[in-house]
C-alpha cells in the first residue's frame, strides 16, 4: 500500500506504539505527534490521506488541531478520525466535515475498516456521504433535523448567521442548501444568503431549499421557486418531506 500514509497523533506513546504496528501491518505507511501543534506542521508538510487524532494533548488539543487543519486549504479536506476516551468529545466535532468519532479503547479492525473506506481504498461500492448546510434561527426545530438528516447518512453542518452560512457553504461546497424562512428578514434572511451564493460560481448552482410553517408559505413564494419550499404544520410533517426530498 506505497504511498498510504497516515498520520496518528497522540501524546500517549503507549498508543502510538499500538496504532504504528497495526497500521504498519496493514500495509499503511505511519507518521506521528505527540501533540496537535505538531501533528499541524506534519499536515502541512507530509500531506497524509487521513489522519487519527487524540483530543487531550499538550500544547494544542485535538480539536483546536482539527480546527486549525480545517482552515488551511491544503489541509481542509483530509479525513480525520477522532480517538477519545471521553464520548462527550464527540459533540465538538459534530460540525467538521469529514470527521469521524471512534471511542478508546480502540477496535483496530473497526479502524482499519473505517481507514480503507476513508481513503477509497476498500468498499468503493459505498456512496460518498452528501454534504449539508442547514441554517435557521430555532434551534429545537434546527436540531431536530440534523438529527434526522445524519440518521439518513447524510453530513450536516450549521450556521447560526447568514455571514457563518456563506463562508461555510463557500468552503465545504455541499450537495444542498436548507434554510429556514424567517418572517422577520432582520432576524434571518435567507433570501441574503442566496444572493451572495449567485455571485461565487463555483456553489452558484448549489440545490437551496427553504422550509417554513404553512402560514409563511405565501411570502416565501415571493422570494422562492415553489419547488424549492418545504411547507409544514407539525416538524413530523417537514421530516418527511426531508426524508422524500433526500431519496430522490
């Protein structure tokens, strides 16, 4: 497996010791930090095809490494797989794309698996997870279909703002755009995010879609294809219509 490197970030050398020889036996080529500054730098320069990172480290945590590594365009699309012993650790990646969460201690068949998968090197039958950015301002409503939508395979990332929507959207470049439709356009516009999607060609053409409870159907029509709105009366409603726009 020539030219498969990974680089395995932990300050545990026990650990580290562990992974090099089960990675080494299975034919990956392994590179390591003791710390997240670290494993940046080795990012930066090595450019490894995934990477497995511990999150308490000195120096620089895991997840301050993972938000560094995300931020840097020739680091941004490397997947990752978290290791922790905490569960809890798991909600702060949840909005990372291309991030997994494993729990110490380690399956390592888990984690072979879930490597050759990650770098297309077994399993290319399966499907590569869609991309979604999902934006509103009710936070129940919002997490309710994340939810739903990751229990659907899909990756889902939020924003809070319009500003945080656009940057993100530009970045990972998603398969679709869900925006809730707000009646007060000073508290959330969607419309705002659309337009400033138009003027960047490579997430113009970007599927947005918009959903907003019944009574708000007929000011979203004045700013949106009817196709593009998903109208509901109860959240169990707006789940489904998720679920049938998702299957097509």
């Amino acid at each position: 497996m020539s030219g498969k490197k990974i680089l395995v970030a932990d300050d545990d050398p026990l650990i580290v010791e562990l992974l090099v020889k089960r990675l080494i036996a299975a034919g990956f080529e392994v590179s390591s930090a003791k710390n997240g500054e670290e494993a940046v730098a080795k990012a930066k320069g090595e450019k490894p095809l995934a990477i497995i990172m511990d999150v308490i480290m000195p120096i620089m945590s895991g997840f301050e490494a993972m938000q560094k590594l995300r931020d840097i365009r020739e680091t941004r699309d490397i997947p990752a797989i978290i290791i922790s012993a905490k569960m809890g650790m798991k909600d702060f990646f949840e909005d990372m794309h291309s991030v997994e969460f494993m729990h110490k201690p380690i399956d390592f068949d888990v984690l072979i698996s879930r490597l050759m998968v990650l770098i297309g090197g077994a399993e290319q039958n399966v499907p590569l997870q869609k991309r979604v950015v999902l934006s509103g301002v009710e936070d129940l409503l919002i997490s309710k279909i994340r939810t739903s939508l990751r229990a659907l395979n899909l990756e889902v990332s939020t924003a809070l703002t319009e500003s945080a929507a656009v940057l993100l959207i530009k970045k990972i470049r998603p398969t679709m755009v869900l925006c809730q439709f707000w009646e007060d356009e000073h508290i959330f516009s969607p419309r705002e995010i659309a337009q400033q999607l138009l003027s960047h060609s490579a997430v113009s053409g970007t599927p947005f879609y918009v959903f907003c409870k019944d009574a708000l159907s007929l000011e979203a029509r004045k700013h949106f294809r009817t196709d593009r709105i998903l109208t509901f009366k109860e959240t169990s409603d707006l789940l489904r219509k998720l679920e049938s726009l998702i299957e097509k």
